[in-house]
C-alpha cells in the first residue's frame, strides 16, 4: 500500500522569524537510495545567458534530484515568482532547499520568504522566493550566476531522453520583481527563462 | 396561570419530630425496617419514609433502600427551618437502577380516595434518585427552591395542571441566593386536563427572586389539554412579577423533549399551544423583571426538541411575551434541535408570540424582547388550512397597539429552517408584524413601529403545498406586514438570508409578501414596510420573490430591494410589480454556487457582494472588507475573501511580490510603498500578517 502524499507546501512563518524549508512531501516507501531508476537532470541552456533563470543540475542520489534555479547577472533582483510545470505521474515534488539561497545573504531570516505550492495546481509547483521590505533587505545585484533555490523531484519511473514526462518547463505568470511598488504589485525585470529535463534509467 | 397548591405546610404535618441539634444525621428507611423513636440506623432501619423525614432535621439525609413504598409524602425537616434531602440509598448522579420505588397507588393515586401528588417538596428540599410514580395531583410538587433531580416519574395525571411536576416558587422562596432545579430526571407518560403534561413552572416572584433551571430532563410521550387548548404539552413556563422590584428568571437547558402532545379544548374553543414547550412572561401582573431561556449559546445547552405536537399553534415550541408598563421581559430561544413536530394550526417548530400594550395613558414604557437564535428547525410540520398562518419552521407575530418605537424587539436570526412544510403559509417561516396607532379608536394616536428583523437565516428546502395546489403560499417564508393609522409603521426586514430550493404550488417559492395599509379612526393610513437585502434567492420552485396578487408597492406599501443575488427560480426571480433591475441598487443575477450544505464556494459572486454600508461583523480576515450576501453573510463562518492581492484571480507568488515590496510600509504617515491591497488586514501597515493571509490561501485560484 502505497503512503499519503500530503500537499507540500513550504511557508514562511514571517512573524516567527522562522523558515520551513524542504519539507518532504511524501515519507516512506519511496527512499531516495532505494533501488531503481537513476535520475539526470539536462538543462536546456548548460551556460546561462546574462540576465536570465536557468535551471541546472544540482545533485542526483538514485531517483532523487536536485534541480538548481539560478539567477545570471541581475541587477536590483528583489524577488521572483513563477510556475514550474512537470508531469505528475513520470516526477514526484518533494520541495525546495533554500540554504544556498543568495536572498538570505546579509539578511535575517525574516527577511526573506519562500513557498512552494504544489498541491493546488495539478503538475505545477507553485514557486515564490523574495526578500521582504526594500527598505530593510534592499534588492541584490547579481553579478554572476548564483542559487535563487533549489527545487527537489524524484522520478517514479524510468524516463527516456527527451521523453514528455521528464520535460520542465517555466510556467505564466511569472515575473522577477526589483523592489519597487506599482500598481499591480511590484516592478518587473525582463529575464529569460530556460528550464530542462529529467531523464531517469 | 393557574395555582393549584398553597404553600404552607401545616405544623402537623411537619411537628412530629424534633431530632437533635447538632451535626447532621442520616437516617435509613428498609422495608424490611421498624418505625419507631430510634430508628434509622444501618441495624435498625426505619420503615417508612414519611417516619423517617418527621424525625429529621434541617440538613438532615433521608436515604432509602431499595424496594416500593406506597406512601405519599411531605418531603421537609421534621422541625426547624431549613431542608431535608432524601435520596435512595448509595445515591450517586450517575445511578441508573431506580430501584427504589415510591408509589402512589391506592394511596394518592387518581383512583384513590384522596388524589394528590407522590411527593411535596418543600422550600430548599430535594428529591432524588427515585421512581416515583402514580400520582393522582401531579406526582412530584416542589414548592419553592427546591431540587428535583435524578428522578423517574411516570404515570401520573391531574385534573389541572403539571401532570408529572408542579413547580410553584413565588411565596414559598424564602433565601434570595437559592434557585429551584428540576435536572437529570426522566419524565414519560403524565397527562394534565389543562397545562403542562410533564411539568409545569409557576415562576413567579414577590420580595425573594425566583430561579428556576430545568436541565438535562428527558420528557417524553406526556399530554395536556382537552379540558381546555393546552399550554405546553411537555412543560408549560409562566414567569411573573409582583412588582418593578422583583425578578423571575427561567432557564431550560440540555433536556430531551419528545414525543409530548398539546391537545385543544375538547370544547373546540380553545387552541394548544406548545407540543413540546410552552412559555409565557407576565403569568399574573409582570411588573418587573422576567427572562426565559430555553437553550443558549453555549455548546451543550441547546434543547433537543422532537416529534412533538400541538393540535394548536407550536408543535415543538411556543413563547408568548406581553410585557407591562414598568416591565423588563424576555425571550430567548437560542441553539435548540427542533425537528419533525407538528403545529396543527400553526408553527410547526416554534410558534413565537409579542404584544405591546397601549402605553398612551401610561407613565412608563417597557423594554421587551424575543430572540429566536440560532436554532435548527427541520422536518416540522404545520398543517393547516386557508386561514391559518402556517410557518412549517416558525410562525411569528409581533403586535404593536400605540406603542412608542423601541420598545419591544423581535429578532429571529441565525435559523438553519430547511425541509419543513405547510399547507397554508410559508413553508419555512410565516411571519406577521400589526401595528395600530389608535387600537381603541379613539383618535389618540401615537407613532407605533412594529418590526420583525430576520437576518442571516437558512431558508432551504421547504415546501408550501395543499390538495389543492392553488393556495399555499411561500415555500421558503410568508411574510404579512400591516399598519393601522396614520403614525403606524410594520415592518419587516429582512437581510442576510439564503432562500433555496423552497418549493410552492403556485406563485412565490422563495419569499412571499403581503402588506396592508388601513385607516385609523381619524381616516389616515398606516405605512407597511418589507425590505430585502444582502440575500441570495436562488434556485427555488416558482417565484424568487412576490407580492400577493392584490399588493401593489406605493408610498404606503414600500418594498425595498438592495444588493441581493436572485437567479434560477423557475417562476422568475422577481415579481413584476417589485420594478427590480439587475444591475441596480446592488442587485445582480449570477449562481450563487451554493454547495449541498448551501455555502457559497470561494468563488462565488455573492462574496463581498454586501451593500458596502453595512458592516462585515464578524467575517475573519481577509474579508475584503464588504460583507458577503447570504445566510453566513457577517459571522464567523462567512467564506472568507481570496487574498488576490494583484486582482488576476489567483494567489501565488506575484501576490506574495506584491506584498513584499510593500512590506513594512504603514498608511499613516503615508508610506509611498503602502499598498492597500497588500494590506490584507485593513490594519493599517503591509506585515506578516498580511503575507500570511496569502500562504493560507497559496495556489488558489478563481476563474
């Protein structure tokens, strides 16, 4: 019998200062070292362009996997939102890692937020990452290519190269926010989004 | 209200004995025991109670073996003043064996030479963990604060009133800080010729408050009436006042009352009233301060009230308040089950009843109050003919006759009234608000303003429907307004309500509406009054709302009719004459989305679809800030609003963007990175709170 899976959600307790982060969405039967397939990652843009999201392979432990959401050459990066698409049934969620996560430089850990939401929309993760108040945790110049959060999946079955339910991909609507206030919210940067695959054998 | 016993006992009755002074004493009763002067001990045990009480004192135990005792007694110390408990033996709350059996006949049963009660109970006594039955003049009388707890009582009847009990505080209370409870007992086949089969209240007070809890009893199969309409087929309450000073207060929590019948007179002159529960204020002259509650608003208080009826008006409840000048009355029916009772007339569930005196030639006014709360009315019946008032659910009247505005108020509000029914009016509720500006025509006249507020009620499911098909009205509520004179106002406002699913044969499905305005002595004309708003109608058998064929909406008949949700009433949603536009005063036509328990889903459009100038009460945050239209419209079960903070329909992570650029900035000062959208809470500043509001809600979405 196979164990619940629990809406994985990850929430900042703001008000507690304190951030739940990678929270496993499932526990039990499925382990990552258990026998079975090996998952890869393959990104669709190894080297990412300047002013752009990129996912890129983070590390791989049996169906396990770890998928790097990275920001290259930002200016007055604040925060980000956006949708991952996957396909439920080749991948599983398990949640995000946001220990290497350069929001959380120079910043108390009420500073920052982070959710993930992958419950509520079927095959897509719900995904926020930001600081809060400009004022107090100002927007980041992202000089290089550095870890906005890492998102964790775990294939359930083998999936080819190039195979439909491996594929990831960036869903609408998404923006990365500068820290200024308008009218529909926060100021947008124009960034390129590249996602990738997972292949699993 | 009728007295049935005086409350002295005679010095004889209560002089045999003078026990020690000292520590108080047990005293034992065996049947196996010898009366005598020293009995009542575990070795010698006396043999009858009425022995064993005579040698009591006051805070003396009476404790009773098991077995029957056919005796009738007088339940007070021996001497002194003060009371006696008598109790079987080993007695504890939870004993459940009833073994010890005091048993009215051949000695005071209704056959016997002397018919009269099992047991008196006099001022500050108790009786407990008994069967007591066959009494010929009700089987247990308390008289004065007695308790009466734990008992079963069965088979008595009278030829007057309180077949099971009688209960008379009044001039038998004599310590201000005592209360009368009657709790814990069991109560089942007593008849009483005119009121109150199993228990009858005479509440009054005069120099010593009265109180009286009637709690966690279980009242079944018991019948009043026929030798006239009966007051309460299971328990008849009458408070009353002597004067300004004094005051009666009745609770009746926590009790099971099922299955009792209120019959008329025999006669056919008189009807019933209350199957299950019958209360009245002012029982004589209520000058001063009297309130009744069955239920209340705590968990566990609520009455379960069932299969109950009424061959007059009330099947499960009647409540009937008549305030005096000088007077402070009140009524509350709050968190009760009634279900499945039947008012023949009338009032299938509850039949409600106000009055407001002609206070022209008074000094004082009065303040009086019936609240109908929170109660869950389904399954009742109320099966009566064309002129009757019908209220499968609840029939209310609310008379005013020149009485200042103000006075007397009339709530019936937070009701869950589904699957009820009627051949008459108003399968879930029929309501009636009169006021007369000159009653006696004498062309004195006075501004009079009766009204009935019905407010966040759940009207769902009702069904008016006679043989005929041609005459029943209002399957979800019928609702009848009329003023008399020319400073006479009746009205009736409604607000808050879901009516859905209510079927009728002909005409208005969902709500009904008749008003009339007539002239005084003078020749000038009430003005009748109906107002609707903050209300979803939706989805009923016939007309959403209507006005009875002869009603036309004037300068005296006004019909109001702002922000409410109207749609898939197969008879049209509104009727004609209203002149109600979609898409004006706030009305609109759109699904509702009602789930099977009548919630509105998230998403639907009645949320925050109030009239912006009423309040959102107790809606929980995020509430938008606007009430949202129905039944859970301003409490605490209102859905609450999507916290979309950027208006795209979902919350995801540009809301929580959103908030975070705002984050920390407060309105006053004026912050320029303040975002009242941001600001969830309507608190002033963009915080944790508001982010919060957004991680409850994370990856909802409405199309």
């Amino acid at each position: 019998m196979t164990p619940s899976c629990f809406p994985i959600r990850v929430v900042a307790a703001i008000a507690a200062a304190a951030i739940s982060l990678a929270v496993p969405a499932c526990s039990g039967s499925s382990s990552p070292t258990s026998s079975g397939p090996v998952a890869h990652f393959t990104p669709d843009t190894p080297t990412p362009a300047d002013g752009s999201i990129t996912m890129l392979a983070g590390s791989s432990v049996g169906t396990a996997i770890s998928i790097r959401v990275t920001v290259t050459k930002v200016n007055t990066f604040f925060g980000a939102a956006f949708r991952v698409h996957y396909d439920p049934t080749s991948l599983l969620f398990r949640g995000i890692d946001t220990s290497s996560s350069f929001l959380t430089q120079g910043v108390t850990p009420g500073d920052v937020d982070f959710q993930a939401d992958a419950a509520s929309v079927g095959g897509e993760v719900i995904v926020v990452a930001t600081r809060l108040n400009p004022t107090v945790a100002p927007p980041v110049d992202v000089t290089a290519t550095s870890d906005l959060l890492t998102l964790q999946f775990q294939a359930r079955k083998a999936i080819a190269a190039g195979a439909a339910g491996g594929l990831l991909s960036f869903d609408d609507p998404k923006q990365v926010c500068d820290g200024t206030v308008v009218p529909s919210g926060c100021g947008s940067i124009a960034v390129t989004w590249s996602a990738g695959s997972v292949t699993a054998h | 209200m009728t007295s049935k016993f005086v409350a002295v006992a005679t010095a004889a009755a209560l002089a045999l004995y003078s026990g020690p002074a000292g520590a108080a004493a047990t005293i034992l009763v065996a049947t196996t025991g010898v009366d005598s002067a020293t009995c009542g001990t575990a070795p010698a045990p006396c043999k009858t109670i009425q022995f064993a009480l005579d040698k009591a004192a006051p805070g003396d135990a009476v404790d009773v073996r098991a077995g029957t005792y056919a005796e009738c007694i007088l339940v007070a110390p021996g001497t002194g003043v003060g009371g006696v408990l008598l109790e079987n033996e080993g007695f504890d709350t939870a004993q459940t064996t009833f073994a010890t059996v005091l048993d009215g006949t051949g000695v005071c049963d209704a056959a016997s030479a002397a018919p009269g009660p099992v047991a008196v109970v006099f001022d500050q006594s108790t009786i407990q963990g008994f069967t007591i039955k066959n009494g010929g003049d009700s089987v247990v009388v308390g008289l004065g604060a007695v308790t009466i707890a734990t008992n079963k009582i069965s088979a008595g009847s009278t030829t007057s009133i309180g077949g099971g009990i009688y209960l008379a505080t009044g001039a038998n209370l004599t310590d201000p800080a005592a209360k009368a409870r009657i709790a814990g007992n069991t109560i089942d086949s007593c008849t009483a010729d005119f009121d109150g089969g199993a228990l009858y209240v005479d509440a009054s007070a005069s120099g010593v408050p009265s109180v009286v809890e009637i709690d966690g009893n279980t009242i079944t199969t018991n019948t009043a009436g026929g030798a006239a309409g009966a007051f309460g087929g299971g328990i008849a309450v009458f408070t009353d006042t002597a004067s300004s000073t004094d005051v009666s207060t009745v609770t009746i929590t926590a009790n099971t009352i099922t299955g009792n019948t209120a019959k008329n007179a025999t006669s056919g002159t008189q009807f019933a009233y209350g199957g299950g529960i019958f209360v009245a204020t002012g029982g004589a002259s209520g000058l001063g301060a009297e309130s009744v509650t069955i239920g209340g608003s705590t968990a566990g208080t609520g009455n379960i009230i069932r299969g109950n009826g009424s061959e007059g008006l009330g099947g499960g409840v009647s409540v009937n308040l008549q305030p005096v000048p000088g007077a402070t009355h009140a009524i509350v029916v709050q968190g009760n089950a009634i279900t499945s009772n039947t008012g023949s007339k009338a009032g299938g569930g509850i039949h409600a009843f106000s009055t407001g005196t002609d206070l022209v030639a008074a000094a004082t006014g009065f303040a009086g109050s019936v609240d109908i709360e929170s109660n869950t009315l389904t399954g009742n019946h109320a099966p009566g003919g064309p002129t009757d008032f019908g209220g499968g659910g609840i029939f209310a009247e609310s008379y005013l006759f020149r009485t200042p505005s103000g006075v007397l108020s009339f709530e019936i509000a937070k009701n869950s009234i589904t699957a009820n029914d009627t051949t008459s009016f108003g399968g879930g509720a029929s309501l009636l608000v009169f006021a007369s500006d000159d009653p006696n025509s004498d062309g004195v006249t006075s501004a009079t303003d009766a009204t009935i507020g019905f407010t966040n009620n759940l009207l769902a499911k009702n069904v008016a429907h006679d043989a005929t098909g041609l005459q029943a009205r209002g399957g979800g509520a019928y609702q009848y307004v009329e003023a008399s004179g020319g400073q006479a106002t009746a009205s009736l406002d409604n607000g808050l309500l879901t009516v859905a699913q209510n079927t009728t044969d002909v005409g208005e499905a969902g709500l009904a509406w008749d008003a009339v305005s007539s002239s005084n002595s003078l020749s000038t004309d009430g003005h009748a009054h109906v107002s609707l708003t903050n209300s979803i109608v939706s989805a009923n058998e016939g007309v959403g709302v209507g006005l009875g064929g002869s009603v036309f909406p004037g300068p005296l008949l006004s019909f109001d009719i702002s922000y409410d949700d109207s749609l898939g009433n197969t008879g049209g949603d509104w009727d004609p004459k209203l002149g109600v536009a979609t898409g004006t005063n706030g009305v609109i036509a759109v699904d509702p989305a009602l789930d099977s328990f009548f919630t509105p889903s998230r998403c639907s459009p009645t949320i925050d679809a109030g009239d912006p100038a009423t309040p959102v009460g107790q809606e929980l945050l995020p509430n938008g800030n606007r009430i949202n239209l129905g039944h859970l419209g301003g409490t605490v079960s209102a859905v609450r609003t999507l916290p979309d903070v950027n208006g795209d329909g979902q919350v995801d992570g540009l809301d929580v963007l959103a908030i975070a650029v705002s984050f920390g900035a407060t309105s006053l000062p004026p912050d320029p990175r303040f975002s009242a959208a941001a600001d969830r809470d309507l608190d002033g500043d963009v915080d944790g709170d508001d982010l919060s509001y957004v991680a409850a809600f994370f990856g909802q979405a409405c199309p």
